[in-house]
C-alpha cells in the first residue's frame, strides 16, 4: 500500500510515521549524553556519534525570514561538535521551499527514503507463528546486546554498538518506558 500526499497534506498513516519518528527522537533526546533541541521552530538531537542518523534535525516550522539564519546557526553548532547532520524535509516542513535553502547553505541532497506503515486493523485476526520463533522483550542487558547486534548490523552502525548501547542503558530498559525493544529468537539465531 503506498500513500504519497499529493498536495502536502500527510495521510494519517504518513502522519503517525512522522509522530513516531519525532517521538523516538525526542526519547532519544532524554539520554544524559544526547543534546535536544527542542523549540517550537526547530527540534534536533546531537548524540556525538559520527553517524548522521543520530544527529538530526527532525522538525522545522521556520518563517521565511527566519529560515537562512537558522540553518546557518544548527550547521554551526553541529560543526562545532564535529558531528555529522542529516536534516529530515517532510510534509509538514516549513517553509514549502525548505529543501531549497538547505541546499543554498551548502548542505548535500544525499536520499530520498521510504518508510512503511500498515493499518493493522486490515490484517487477518490469525497468522501462524513460526513455530521455532520466540519474541522477547528487551529487558536485561543480556538482551540488550542480543538487539544491539541487528540494530547496529542494519543501520550500518557497528563501529557504534558500544555507543548505541551506553544511550539504550541510559534511557532504560523498564517494561512502562515510551518505547520498548524485542528481540526474535529463532532456535540458536538473533533475528530483528
């Protein structure tokens, strides 16, 4: 199923992509050694680790007028922490042109990215389970690595599992947290 706004709009489903993507960012923020920018203009996380995708810039509602000096001061800052940026333009980005002015600051058009949601009130009410599959939470520091080994395989972040671990440890692995992992264990294997 692929849902493209047409006129800028996001499509609930486009929207609750985003809201999650902003609420894991504004999670991630609450680590002791992840900075968050959090503004009613502009919301960004700095983690220190080289890897863009944890160090973005995951909203931006700028006036016009605003917009040039903005960018100016988050490329700055990100600079001044010798860290890399990755600057999401969605829907709801403003200005419209946001892309534009990010480019005239000098910053690169790397990717456009897909991301995949369903309405889950569409699938069938029974699937078979894999009967040598097991879904744990994780809850233990154990587990944690277990996650950790996919996650940072798949996101290209293996020379940063130890950071990615120090943030997950920091935040918590409590079963009442915002956001929760599981890992799925198929007979001896790690699957994610």
């Amino acid at each position: 199923m692929e849902e493209r706004p047409q006129d800028g709009a996001a499509s609930p489903l486009v929207a609750g992509i985003y809201a999650n993507l902003h609420a894991y960012y504004r999670f991630l923020g609450r680590a002791p050694q992840v900075e968050l920018y959090n503004s009613p203009s502009l919301r960004w996380i700095c983690t220190g680790l080289p890897d863009p995708f944890l160090n973005t810039v995951f909203a931006a509602w700028l006036s016009s007028t605003a917009v040039a000096e903005a960018i100016a001061t988050t490329v700055t800052h990100f600079m001044g922490q010798q860290a890399p940026l990755l600057w999401l333009v969605e829907p709801s980005t403003q200005p419209p042109d946001l892309g534009r002015h990010l480019l005239a600051a000098g910053l690169q058009y790397t990717m456009r990215s897909s991301s995949m949601a369903a309405d889950l009130s569409t699938l069938p009410a029974e699937v078979s389970p894999l009967s040598d599959l097991r879904i744990e939470p994780v809850d233990t520091p154990a587990r944690l690595q277990q996650w950790l080994a996919p996650y940072t395989v798949g996101f290209g972040l293996t020379a940063y599992r130890a950071g990615c671990g120090a943030i997950e440890m920091a935040l918590g692995l409590h079963p009442a947290l915002p956001r929760r992992h599981y890992v799925g264990l198929l007979k001896v294997r790690t699957v994610q």
